[in-house]
C-alpha cells in the first residue's frame, strides 16, 4: 500500500507516533519481538480456555498465540534468507537481567535454528547453567538440552564465530560490540538504539520495523 502511494512505510509510522491526543504510547506501535515469559502465555491460554467453556466467542485473543508463533518464524525465515550457516544469538532469557528462560522466545528460537543443523552459539551474561534451579532449569533441559555446547562466554566469541548474527539483548556490552557494515550480517530483535543508521547497511535486517 505504501509503496503504491510512493509513500515510505517509515514515514507513515512517524505520523501515528506524532499524535499524542490519542493517548497510546508510541510503544504500542513498535511491538518488537515474539513475546514469552512465565505468566503471559501461560494466562493467555487459560483466559481462552475459561472464554471457550464459557461459550464466549474471543477471536483476537483466540489467535495471538498463534500469531506470535509466526512473528518468531519470520526470525528463522530471514536467517535462512540469508543462505549462512554460522549462527550467533545475543540473548536467551525472556525478561532484561534475569535468567529466566521459561518459555522464552529467544529459547523458542534457538531450538528451531539448533534443530535446522545451523551452527548456533549464545551469549548471555546472565545465564549461567550452574545457576539454573526448579522449574527454569527443567524447562531448559528439556527444550534446549544442548544449551552447555552452544553458549560461550564473552561477545567477542559470537561476532568471530558468526556469518549471522541475531541480537535478542539490549545489554550494554553486546550493542557496542556490533559491528557495521555487511558481514556478518544483523538480525535486529529489539530495535537497536543506532537502527535508523543502519538500515542503509547491507548487513542489517529488522524484524518489525
């Protein structure tokens, strides 16, 4: 629609961010990445549950599970698009400072691109597989049980091993170490602060923006 118009998507996505008499946050307009977490899919599912017992029809609510699904797909698509083998993923736990992975989408994707015989490593400064206890570290073992060969421990161990790299973390150390230019090349997953500067990069793909 936008490219008929002779219009760029960016510029009309300013326009809504520009109103303020509507009273939403410019956050909502910027979604970001798949969602996960302990409690957020795990109470959407059973508020849909409790809507189909009840016979209440909630079709949007009905379809956000799925739709985040393919949010997170799109991720594994432009990996792929790429035709690289050598992978890096900055960010595993859901939730900024913690090493909560339950049912993290960063997790969700790790496992997909693990099981596509990519060649995959991790940084997380916060999560430590020593550390794990209960319920995350059982969640791990049993989604991504080959998590101890795929993490390493500093930035630097990603950037040299990867042809791709997906940034999943705004976590001070990974940001600065990004490189510019086409190789590797970027996957953007939250908006890295300098992404207006990039999109003219050859290397840089955003997710939803």
């Amino acid at each position: 629609m936008c490219q008929a118009l002779g219009v760029d998507s960016h510029q009309v996505i300013d326009v809504f961010l520009a109103d303020r008499k509507l009273n939403i946050s410019p956050a909502y307009l910027r979604p970001g990445f798949a969602f996960g977490g302990s409690c957020l899919p795990k109470d959407l599912r059973s508020l849909v549950h409790a809507a189909r017992r009840a016979d209440v029809s909630v079709p949007i609510l009905s379809h956000v599970l799925a739709s985040n699904a393919d949010h997170l797909q799109r991720a594994v698509d432009l990996v792929e698009r790429t035709g690289k083998r050598r992978v890096g993923l900055f960010g595993l736990s859901f939730k900024p400072g913690t090493d909560d992975l339950r049912e993290s989408p960063l997790v969700e994707l790790a496992e997909r691109l693990f099981g596509k015989g990519y060649d995959l490593r991790i940084y997380d400064p916060n999560v430590n597989l020593s550390r794990l206890l209960g319920a995350n570290r059982e969640y791990i073992e049993n989604r991504l049980p080959h998590l101890a060969q795929l993490l390493v421990e500093s930035v630097d161990e990603v950037i040299e091993h990867a042809e791709v790299c997906l940034v999943g973390t705004r976590e001070p150390s990974v940001l600065s170490a990004l490189p510019h230019g086409d190789a590797p090349v970027i996957v953007d997953l939250i908006h890295l602060p300098d992404a207006d500067a990039r999109r003219t990069e050859p290397g840089y793909m955003g997710l939803a923006w």
